[in-house]
C-alpha cells in the first residue's frame, strides 16, 4: 500500500517537472583566416599586343576599394607600359637586373613609371607595384611611422602573420613590407597602417 502511494506521488510530482532541455548545437567554429587577396597566376598566353590594361586597372580599382577620386590619378600619372622584352636602359641602371622580374616602378625626370610583363598584368601586381608609387608621396617622417607601426604589428596581427607565415617576401625590407602589406590585405589591412597609403585607401 505504501508503494502504491508513493508511485502516485512521483506520478503527480512529475506532471510538474519541467522537462530538460534539449542540448542545442556548440558554438560555431571561427572561420578560418584567410589572405583578402590570394596571388593570382601568371597568364603566359597574354602578350604586350593583347593584353587589356584599362580592364585590369578596373579590376584592381574594384577589387582593392581604390577611392573614386583618385583613380583618374592612378590611371593617368603614373605612366605605365606592358613590354615583352624590358627596355635596354634598365639593365645599363641596374646591370645585375633580372629579365624575368614580373614588374618594376622607378621614377624618371620627376615622373612615376610602371613596367610589367604581360604575364603578370593582373590586380595583384597592379596593386604591388602602385604601393611603391603611393609610398613614394610619403614623407621621410610618414616612413619612420609607418616602420614603428610595422614593427608592432608584424607579429602581433592576425592578418599580417598570416600573410608572413604564407610569403615572407615583405619581410626583406620596409619598403617591400608596404607593398606586400597593400597587395595581399588591401582594405583589411590593420588600421594602424591606413594613413600610409595616400591615394590608395
């Protein structure tokens, strides 16, 4: 008889009991980190006749958020040339200087130039190269900032390591680390370093 009773009392004490509640799924997993501008091939089919500057321009311009207002200065104030073979003055500059480099910027009389293999005329070396033009507005002050603040972030922002860690490149010199920084992280590049990017961000 006490059993009984007592079945009847856990029955109706469980009519009250609030059920458990169904575990729901874990936490998402963080995506994993990526470069925001992975390198892109060579194209060996393009020559210096067919390849398509204006559209490559375009598709850096796009691609890399390049401001509106500057872009009639980046298509027109640099003078950029698509060559098979680079010019003999180059090599008489710079006599150790590799034929088969993809591109080179300098500056001439006062005026930027871009010179570039057809194969590698795409939005990535575009954006190397015009780094370099952009790094040449910079102050000798801008560019001692721009190394303190490199020297902070190079191993501490998630992006930049990543970036290292795939093409270690930037880590040659100051002036390649601009430019490697602009051409594989583009506008996801650490604010700290956007104000070193005149015209470009």
């Amino acid at each position: 008889m006490i059993r009984v009773f007592e079945r009847i009392i856990a029955f109706i004490m469980g009519l009250f009991r609030r059920p458990e509640p169904e575990p729901g799924p874990g936490p998402m997993p963080a995506p994993a980190l990526s470069l925001p501008h992975p390198e892109e091939p060579p194209d060996y089919t393009q020559t210096a006749e067919t390849a398509d500057l204006d559209n490559v321009f375009d598709g850096w311009f796009l691609q890399w958020g390049v401001p509106p207002e500057h872009r009639e200065y980046w298509r027109h104030a640099i003078e950029v040339l698509v060559c098979n073979v680079y010019p003999d003055y180059l090599f008489q500059w710079w006599p150790y200087f590799n034929p088969d480099t993809p591109s080179v910027t300098y500056e001439l009389a006062g005026v930027r130039h871009l010179l570039i293999k057809p194969a590698w005329l795409n939005p990535g070396v575009i954006a190397h190269e015009q780094a370099h033009n952009s790094f040449a507005l910079l102050t000798l002050n801008d560019f001692a900032a721009f190394i303190i603040a490199h020297a902070s972030l190079k191993d501490t922002d998630p992006l930049v390591k990543l970036l290292y860690s795939i093409n270690p490149y930037g880590l040659t010199s100051d002036v390649e680390a601009h430019a490697e920084i602009y051409r594989y992280l583009g506008q996801s590049m650490p604010r700290e370093l956007k104000q070193f990017y005149p015209k470009l961000i």
